[in-house]
C-alpha cells in the first residue's frame, strides 16, 4: 500500500504546473488527512510485528515527499513568474540614460550652422599619408612649419610615411582631388600632436575643416563665413578678433580670437588657399580660389560653457559629462 502511495504521489508531482495545484498535492499526500498521516494515527491497531516496519516505511516515504515537494516548488518558482508576486501597482525603475558627449554636440550644432550655409559634412581618416599631411599643404620636409604640428608616427613595416593626422587640413586635398569645383564642404574629425598638454593643449583633439573653392571667392565670403558662424554659436554680442597668422598652405593667412572673460583664445586657424595647394591637385588658380579653416571644437566648447581647462573632457568623469 505505501508503494503505491508512492507511486501515484509521484506521478501526480510530475503532472504540476501551478503553486495552486502544488498545495492540493501537499495537502492530499502530506497534510493532516492525508493517508500517511492516517497509518502513522492507527498504527497502533497494527499487530505487534508490523507496526515498526509499517511506521519506518511511512516515515521514510513521508522524508520523501517532503523533499520532493520542496524541490519541486522551488524550480516551479524559477519558471513560473506567477511565483514571484510581481507588484504591477509599484513605479518602475528608472534605466540609466546616456548622453551626447559635449564635444559631440558642438561638433553637430557646428557643422548644422555650416549645413545652412550651403556646407555638406565629410569625412576622413584619422591615419594619414605624409604626403597629405603636409607635402601637399605646401609643408616640405625641414619645412619649420612641420615642428608646429609635431607628429606621432605609426609603426609600419615598410613603410615610413605613415602617421595620425596631426590637422584636418589634408581632408581640403583629398576632396579637391574628387571633385570639381564649386566646392563648400566641413570635415570634423580627430587629430593628434606629439605634445605636451595644459589648460588648453591636448594631445589628441578634434577640429572642424572648412573649405569653399569656386570662380570668385574671396577673402570678404570667408569673414563673412566666420562671423556669421560665431554669430551662431556664441551670440550677436561676442567679440570676435581676426589677425594676421601664417599658414604654408594659405595666403594671405588669418587666425581667428573670441572673447573670453577680457582673454583671446584662438579657435581657428583660416585663408585664402594657397595656389601650389589649388595647382597640386590640378586646379587652375587663376580661374579657382577659395578659402579654408579649421577649427578646434573642443576651444569653442570652452568658451560655450566656461570649461577652465580643456582635459576635463577626456577625463571620463561622470561628474563632469552628466552635466550636459
Ligand atoms: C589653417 C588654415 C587653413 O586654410 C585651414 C586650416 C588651418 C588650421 C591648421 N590646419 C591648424 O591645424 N592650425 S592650428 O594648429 O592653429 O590649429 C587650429 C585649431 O585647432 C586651433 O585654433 C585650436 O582651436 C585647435 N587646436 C590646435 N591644437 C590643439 C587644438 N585644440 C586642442 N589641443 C591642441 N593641442
């Protein structure tokens, strides 16, 4: 009789999908009129001889169920969400929400403000060629120019002419050498220089390139390109300096200042594209001009948000990025 008991009581724990039909189970094999309980309540009416083993068999099998019906509501509470007395009336939880980085940002309302001036955004390697980074910019080796840009080599085998792009400005030679002008495009993307870093110095950085070559473009379309981008970005009221400043790839060549508590701080570098540059990539400079800049997004975002020292923005310190 106890085997059978047995038998049945397992195969119906097999037959259990819900935590309702478990307690049925427990009550009808393990609780108080369940028919173990009921041969351990009679067992005295049992004769002499049965009644140790009767008890002992009882009592295992009872062990039994109960570590079976433990087990079984325990796996039954994993699979069975029913279990886990979800509270639907509680508030969710709030996920954690990232964000723009605020170079990011600068560099998406900076190249929109060139976007509605007729400016498409391309965009470039951050592994250059020697050649592009500076020969055809007009800066030839022993150029003094080079030590401006000081320059982190990659470590090619075969090949000594590789390095990061330590500007922006190799992105105007590869696109004029695609296209036909009228050309007005931005490249925003990352450099790098072999130097040291301070308040306003990183080794790596990003710029925003600008270049406009057509039939009659003048020095007058790249003041006014400017001012009405630092109209944009800093408001009708900021004062803004232009001075005269060398680049080999320009001329005349220009850098351009904005106001920072009674401070300058130079944002770009700009020109009139210098004709070597137009005639390298096979453009008539006598029918083209144009003009170029690049730009230094993380200066401009200083001055947007009063940011005293430019190394907070690589830093990675949440205290810092979750402000914007
Ligand atoms: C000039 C004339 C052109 O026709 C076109 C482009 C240029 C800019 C030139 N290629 C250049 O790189 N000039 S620059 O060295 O003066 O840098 C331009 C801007 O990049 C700076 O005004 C500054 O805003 C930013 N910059 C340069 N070095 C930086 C930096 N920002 C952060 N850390 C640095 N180390």
């Amino acid at each position: 009789m106890i085997q059978d008991i047995k038998k049945k009581a397992i195969s119906d724990l097999q037959g259990i999908t819900s935590v309702e039909s478990l307690e049925q189970w427990r009550i009808e094999y393990l609780g108080r009129n369940s028919q173990l309980t009921s041969i351990l309540r009679n067992i005295r009416s049992l004769p002499e001889n049965e009644r140790k083993t009767v008890g002992s068999e009882t009592n295992t099998l009872k062990e039994l169920l109960q570590f079976e019906y433990k087990k079984f509501k325990l796996n039954l509470s994993k699979t069975n969400t029913s279990t886990n007395s979800i509270d639907v009336t509680l508030p969710g939880r709030k996920g954690n929400v990232g964000g723009l980085h605020p170079i990011t940002s600068i560099i998406r309302e900076i190249t929109s403000a060139f976007g509605d001036m007729g400016f498409s955004v391309v965009e470039g390697t951050e592994t250059e060629l020697e050649h592009y980074n500076f020969d055809l910019l007009n800066i030839p080796a022993n150029h003094p120019a080079r030590d401006q840009w000081d320059t982190i080599w990659l470590d090619r085998p075969n090949r000594k002419d590789n390095l990061l792009r330590t500007h922006t400005s190799p992105m105007q030679v590869r696109v004029m050498e695609n296209t036909t002008p009228p050309i007005r495009v931005v490249v925003p993307g990352k450099c790098y220089r072999y130097e040291a870093t301070d308040a306003t110095h990183e080794w790596h950085f990003h710029q925003i390139e600008g270049l406009a070559v057509a039939e009659n473009v003048t020095f007058s379309d790249l003041k006014g390109t400017l001012y009405e981008f630092a109209r944009r970005i800093f408001g009708p009221s900021r004062k803004v300096r232009f001075r005269c400043d060398f680049f080999p790839f320009v001329e005349p060549g220009v850098d351009m200042s904005i106001d920072w508590n009674g401070d300058w701080i130079e944002i770009l570098g700009a020109g009139m594209v210098h004709p070597k540059v137009l005639e390298g990539v096979g453009y008539d400079s006598s029918r083209y001009t144009g003009f170029a800049f690049g730009m230094g997004p993380e200066r401009i975002a200083m001055l947007r948000y009063n940011i005293e020292d430019i190394r907070y923005f690589f830093s990675n310190d949440l205290r810092f990025l979750s402000q914007f």
